[in-house]
C-alpha cells in the first residue's frame, strides 16, 4: 500500500512539473515530454502503409536498374571522414535501427545525429555534397529553400531556438556501400528525407517537404518561395476532369481540417483507395498525371527519378486521383496520388507558427511521399536481403 502512494505521488509531481515547465520554460517541457510520445508511438513493429491493413506482396524486387550509386556512396564516406570520433559515434546506427522512424516534422522533436548548427565548414560542405549526390537539382534547390524559410521563420517569431536555416540532423544508417544496405537521413522541421541504398536501387520515402510560411517576402531571405509548381499542378489536373469524374475525385468539398495521413509516426497507416481511376483519363489528363507525379518523384536524382517512374506507370490503372475542397485559383485543398507503390500527398494545413484563424491556409503547406506495401526505408528490399544472406 505504502508502494502505492509513493508512486502516486511521485506521478502527481512529476506532472506538477511538467505543468509548471510549460508555463515557465514551454521548449524545456517539449523536449521532455516529446520523448515519452515518441516512444510509445514506435512501440508497434513496423508494417507499412497498406489500403486495408494488408500488405499487397511481390511489388519491390531486387533487380538491378542501371541507376548508378557511386556519387552517393562517395559522398557519404566523404562525410563519415569529416567527423571526429565523438561525432561519428552519434552519425552512425545499424541498418535496421529505429533511428530511421524516429522522424518528425514538427519543430519540438527530439533530433538524433549530428547538426548542421555544429557542424564546421568543411563538415558542413560534405553534407551538403551528399545532398547534392543525392538529389535533383530542383529537389536540391527546394530542400535548402526549406531550410531558408525556416531561417525567416525564426526572424518573423524571434525564436532561434526552436526554428533556423541550420537546425537539421544527419544520420547514416549501416555502412555506405555498392553492395551492401545502408542509407541515410535527414531530420528537422518541414524536412525529412530518408534515403535507402541496395547496389544500384534507392528507396527516397518517406520524404516530407512543406513550410510555414511558403514564401519570404521580406527580410534576409526574400523572394524564396517553395511548391508553387506543386500547386499550379495540382489545380490543372483536378479541373481537366470532366463533371463524372469530378464527382468520383473530389471526395470532400469542404476543406477545414489538415487531411494528411503520411505523416509523422503513421508508417503502418491503413489509406483507403479514394478518388478517380487513372485508368480511364485521356491522353491530355495523363500528360498532365505524370508531369505532376514528376515533381515529386523528380526530387531524386534523374536515373532513379525514372526508375520510380517506370514502377508508378507500371501500376497505372491501380493509381487513384483524390481532391478535398474547392477547385478556384485561389482555393485551399488536399490532394493524395494513391498507389500501390506510391502515396503523394499535398495539403494546405492550418497555422502553426503564425497567427490567424483556426483553418487551413495556402502560407502553410505539407507535402508527403510513402511508399506503401511494406517499402518504406527500403524496408522489404533490405528483407530480401537478410533473407537471402543472413547476418
């Protein structure tokens, strides 16, 4: 009985604490409560997205591409030597550590790795070189327009210690490799990027890319501005839909709430298929699918972005097109690509960071790719792997 009441009270206190942190210290309390979030989230094995709770098998092969990974590769053991040895100790997790789902795109998260804020010049230069390896010029350009908007964020609230251009961790799972898994992440507010390696196959989701707000147009970064082509994409194909189809895509016409369902700590999210069948779109409306598919997928590195492509267009008419709220220019809305081998997301959220009302807006936006049915992180590819050479 005794035991009892000490934990009662012990309990009682610590709350008391943690009350008392989030009026005093409110990023102090974060940092403490967030952990015990995060691991009671991660406590289910992983299983991946699925459309109803079951994974759809035999999608994601071990083939060889032609996609070359030496860049990638080099890069990244460029990297590795750049750290001393207390920070190659925090970069580097085996393979299969759940470091890789520890990612969240919230600014409050607890951070694994080693930062860009510590990082020296020389550091700092390879890890951008990885980046630079590892993507696409455009998806380069985004993701460090990303980290811009997060630097004009910090100088719109005064908070440097929550938001900055520079508050973004690396981490590099297994050994970099030509023959052997690895990958690796990056991790921080409005930008998370996990990137698997098996010989030449590469596995880039989940990627998340979003901002609040969207543009700078004021300031030490004025003029940068992310996901308008996103956007004007989106919008084009919703309203080349004839009135049947229209009725099948838009799902809901009312947008009040964030409908994002890829986010953070959803990796075994069951997504119902929604929207209208890719299959029966006309020759213009595919034009205008794959352009859209394109930027996304075109974050990757060119010979990889065309494998992915190759395997979406594969699964064509198993590809829905689903809409949430209105179709005008000047509307806000959800949009999700939906696949069994790729989940796309864009979505006007409500606001964080800024003030205004309680309703999504166009300043702020999340932007999301899964890859469903178990591939994720390259995770069934890394399966095959084990499978077929035991370590």
């Amino acid at each position: 009985m005794q035991l009892i009441v000490k934990v009662f009270l012990v309990l009682v206190v610590s709350i008391a604490v943690l009350i008392g942190l989030a009026f005093w210290k409110p990023v102090v309390a974060s940092r403490v409560i967030w952990p015990i979030i995060e691991d009671n989230m991660l406590d289910e094995p992983f299983l991946g997205l699925t459309s109803d709770g079951t994974i759809e098998s035999g999608l994601f092969p071990i083939e060889w591409t032609g996609a070359d990974t030496e860049g990638v590769v080099r890069a990244a053991n460029e990297f590795v030597a750049t750290m001393n040895a207390s920070q190659r100790e925090r970069l580097l997790f085996p393979i299969d550590d759940l470091e890789w789902r520890r990612w969240a795109n919230i600014h409050i998260s607890t951070r694994q790795g080693v930062g860009l804020l510590e990082m020296d010049a020389n550091q700092t230069q390879a890890a951008f070189g990885l980046l630079t390896a590892s993507l696409s010029p455009s998806g380069l350009e985004t993701a460090r327009n990303i980290m811009r908007l997060e630097g004009h964020l910090s100088d719109l609230m005064d908070d440097h210690d929550q938001y900055g251009e520079k508050r973004y961790w690396f981490t590099i799972m297994g050994t970099p490799s030509n023959t052997e898994p690895w990958g690796w992440q990056i991790d921080g507010h409005h930008l998370i990027i996990n990137y698997f390696v098996l010989g030449d196959q590469v596995v880039m989701t989940p990627t998340f890319m979003g901002a609040e707000p969207i543009r700078a147009t004021e300031g030490r970064f004025a003029g940068t501005v992310i996901l308008e082509e996103e956007l004007a994409a989106g919008l084009a194909l919703v309203n080349s839909l004839d009135d049947a189809q229209r009725s099948t895509a838009i799902i809901e016409s009312d947008k009040i709430s964030n409908n994002n369902r890829g986010e953070l700590f959803q990796d075994n999210a069951i997504v119902p298929y929604a929207g209208v069948s890719l299959e029966a779109f006309s020759l213009e409306q595919r034009e205008l699918a794959l352009s859209l598919l394109r930027l996304y997928i075109g974050n990757i590195d060119r010979p990889h972005a065309e494998v992915k492509l190759t395997e979406i267009v594969n699964h064509w008419n198993d590809t829905r097109f689903a809409w949430v709220g209105g179709t005008e220019p000047d509307s806000v809305f959800y949009y999700r690509i939906h696949s069994p081998v790729v989940m796309i997301e864009y979505d006007h959220q409500k606001p964080v960071a800024l003030a205004g009302p309680d309703l999504p807006n166009r300043e702020h936006v999340h932007t999301v790719v899964r890859t469903p049915n178990g591939n994720d992180y390259g995770k069934d590819l890394l399966r095959q792997h084990l499978q077929r050479h035991p370590h």
